[in-house]
C-alpha cells in the first residue's frame, strides 16, 4: 500500500503544472458545482413549494372559510356545514384540484374528512400539524406517511399542504386544513426550474474552470520556457566552469614547471658563480701570498686589507651559492625536506629552531617540495632579521584535508606592507600560483607565515 502511495506520488510529480490543476481543479470545482447546485436546488425547491402552498392554501381558505362556524366554540360540525364542505369539495375547480381534504382540531380530532370514515377519530398530532397550529402554512410534494395510503396510491403527483385556520376578529388558529393538491403543472414548472438552476450552476463553475485553466496553462506555459532557458543557462555555466577548471590546472601545471625550471637556472647561476667568480677570488687570494707580489714594496697592512676583502667576497659568494643551489630534495620526503631546511638554517646562523612534525605527512609532488623548501629557508631568515632569531619554531601538519607548513618566531612583528619585499612576495606569488594559501600574521607577540597546499590536487 505504501509503495502504491509513493508510486503515484511519484507519478504525480511528474505531471505538468498545467495537468495537475487540470485534473485538482477539476475534481475540486466538480465537487463545489454539486454542493452548491444541491444547495440552490434546495432552496428553490423549498422557496417554490412554499410559494405555491401560499398561493393554493389562500385560495382554498377564501373558499372553505365562510362555511366554517365559530370553531372555537364548537367540538364538531352540523350536517349542514357538513353538506356545504361536500358540495364544495365534490363539485368545480376547487373538487378537481383536492384528492383529500382534512380539518383538524387542536386536540387532533378530525372534524371533518373528503373520506367521510375519518370524520370524528383523533389522531396524535404530526409535526406538520403542531407547525400549523402555530400560525406556519407547512407544504411537502410527493411526501407520504403511513397514514396517507390512500393520497399515494392515487398516482398523480400531489402537493401537501397544512393551512391554519384563524378566528377573524382575533386571528387566533383555531383549526387547520389539510389538503391534497393535484400538482402535475406544479411538478413541471418545479422541474423546469431546478434544471435551469443546474444549467446556471454548472455554465458558471465551467466558465470559471476555462478561464482559470487558460491563465494556469499560460503560466504553466512560461514557466516550462523559463525552466528550458535556465537548465540551458546552467548547461553553458556547467560549461565554462569544466573549462574554467580546466584552465586552472593547466596555470597550475604551467606553474609547477616555471618552478621546477627556474630552481634549474638557479642551480646553475650557482654553479657558474662558484666555477667562475668564486675561483677567480680565491685565486687572487693565493696570489697575495707569493713572493713576486710581496716584493713590490708594498704595504703589509695593505695586503691583508685587500686579502680580508678577497676573502669577504668569498664568503659572499658562497653563501649565495648555498642560497640557490637546492639540495636534492626531490625524491626527499615532505619532513625530510622540513628538517634539512631547519638545520641548514641552524648551522649558516648559529640559532636554534623548534621543529614540531607529525609521525606522517603525505608526499607532495617535485613542486610543491620546492616551495615548502623555500617557503621554510626565506621564512627563517625574516624570523632571524627581523625577530632576532627569538623563540624561532617551524611546524606542520594536515587541516581540514590540506597541508600545512607554519614558521612563528618572538619578535617584534613587522610591517607587511613595507617589510614583505621579493622574498616573501615571490613566496605568495608561488604558493598561490600552484593553488595554495599564504597567510602572514604579525604584531608586537610575533610574526606567523603559514601555507596550505591541497594534497588532493598534487597527487
């Protein structure tokens, strides 16, 4: 059962607008048409009959009511009142229309019947009677009880009605007539009006179902073109996205390999200064030492001022070549690279770190060492120039699914704006390049660089 109940929920759903209300409106319009309907044919019914019982009990009490006597003052009717009602009601318009003829007393004693064996027996007194005996005029059609066998048995349709009957001088009821009417032209008109209020009722609810239907069927109408245009409007964004996406990645790949082969000319500027220039200041350096050159009478304080100079330059030199030339960190695991990083660091400033690393870290690709190499040598030394190499700590670690690297240190913090010059510019231009987050944080506690890498993407 309940699997029935999802299927044609499920059916449901996948109507159209349009021909939900078509079969919701339908049904609900139908079932307002035949209350409605019901209810007016009720009423009209009612009001007609009741109308027509007016009309008809008017007549008969113009006719009937001279011939009573004082009912008031009488517990039965003479014979001659008696005649007259039968001449009355046997002869003329008046006996042609009344089947049956009953006056009633208050007590439910019947005064006088067209069928002369119920004059004189009393009967309990029906609703329809007790309505009548307080002033009301009471008509039923075609509305029989047990004891009106006789009035259904004729076979025509006839129209009950109850009529009090009032004291002249006083209008008290003192009596009630009932009375069969003949009512055949009364059951056509009745008919003809109970259809043409069914007609009205039902052209009405139809109008009001078409118009209603054209103006859901016209927004049903938009709004499947309005849907048409979105699902292509989201068709082309899921488009530009893909390509979009796409793009990215190839600036990330493109990225990535700029890395990777300017780490390659540094190596080799390196190379060159320490094959070239380096080789020659060391040569000049031994040069100073020979004795061609001492013999020139030149100044001792001279010479070792030009040779503390010589070897000044070397040291620069060198340390520019260390600064370059990368380890080879490739085929290097993520906290390997993060400990050579930290003790070259150590030995080239004679300071200490506090390195913090999880038992694990996942393998990055040749790119992303490369920065995390760099990120953490041009990281310390801003943590050694700027923070006097106070409380200096690296660590690392995963975070919501990413990698990330973090170098703090205790000093006095700085301004980024005018402090980030092309170390730690280039090192943002680089982590974001290959989809990665930089983020400075510094002030008067100390300074924190951290980068966040996307394992995910460089796997």
């Amino acid at each position: 059962m309940i699997r029935l109940l999802q299927n044609l929920a499920r059916r449901w759903s996948e109507l159209s607008l349009a021909l939900q209300f078509l079969v919701a409106g339908g049904f609900c319009l139908l079932a307002v048409m035949l209350v409605v309907g019901s209810w007016v044919t009720m009423q009209i019914r009612d009001g007609v009959i009741r109308n027509s019982a007016a009309t008809t009990a008017l007549y008969v009490d113009s006719v009937i009511a001279p011939l009573l006597p004082d009912l008031r003052k009488s517990e039965q009717l003479s014979a001659s009142v008696r005649q007259a009602l039968d001449e009355t009601l046997g002869q003329g318009a008046l006996g042609k229309r009344l089947v049956s003829f009953r006056l009633w007393r208050r007590d439910g004693t019947v005064l006088y019947a067209k069928d002369a064996s119920l004059t004189g027996r009393r009967f309990d007194l029906s609703d329809n009677l007790r309505a009548a005996f307080k002033g009301s005029v009471v008509a039923q059609f075609d509305t029989f009880d047990e004891n009106e066998s006789k009035e259904k048995a004729v076979g025509v349709p006839l129209l009950e009605i109850y009529n009090p009957v009032r004291e002249p001088w006083s209008g008290d009821v003192v009596a009630v007539t009932e009375f069969y009417e003949v009512a055949d032209d009364f059951k056509a008109t009745l008919a003809s009006t109970l259809q043409s209020s069914w007609l009205i009722v039902a052209g009405t609810t139809l109008t009001a179902f078409i118009l209603l239907s054209g103006i859901v069927l016209r927004g049903s109408r938009t709004i499947d073109d309005q849907r048409g245009a979105l699902r292509r409007q989201v068709s082309e964004l899921q488009g530009l996205v893909t390509q979009n996406s796409a793009l990215r990645h190839r600036v990330q790949r493109a990225s990535r390999r700029a890395t990777a082969l300017n780490e390659r000319y540094l190596r080799r500027i390196g190379a060159d200064l320490h094959d070239g220039p380096a080789q020659l200041v060391a040569l000049a350096a031994l040069r100073l030492d020979s004795p061609a050159f001492s013999g020139h009478g030149e100044s001792p304080a001279e010479v070792a001022m030009i040779r503390k100079t010589l070897e000044e330059a070397m040291r620069e030199i060198r340390g520019i070549c260390t600064g370059l030339v990368l380890p080879q960190i490739e085929t290097a695991a993520a906290t390997d690279i993060l400990r050579l990083a930290v003790e070259e660091h150590e030995r080239r400033t004679g300071t200490s770190v506090a390195l913090t690393l999880p038992e694990h870290l996942p393998e990055p690709g040749p790119s992303e060492k490369i920065s995390i190499y760099r990120f953490v040598q041009e990281g310390l030394n801003n943590a050694f120039r700027h923070g006097r190499g106070k409380d200096q700590a690296v660590r690392a670690g995963m975070r919501n699914g990413r990698l990330f690297v973090e170098v703090s240190d205790g000093g006095p913090g700085f301004d980024p704006a005018r402090a980030e010059g092309l170390g730690l510019a280039g090192l943002r231009e680089r982590v974001e390049s290959i989809g990665g987050q930089f983020e400075t944080l510094t002030g008067a506690q100390g300074t924190r660089l951290v980068i966040s890498l996307s394992v995910e993407e460089q796997a």
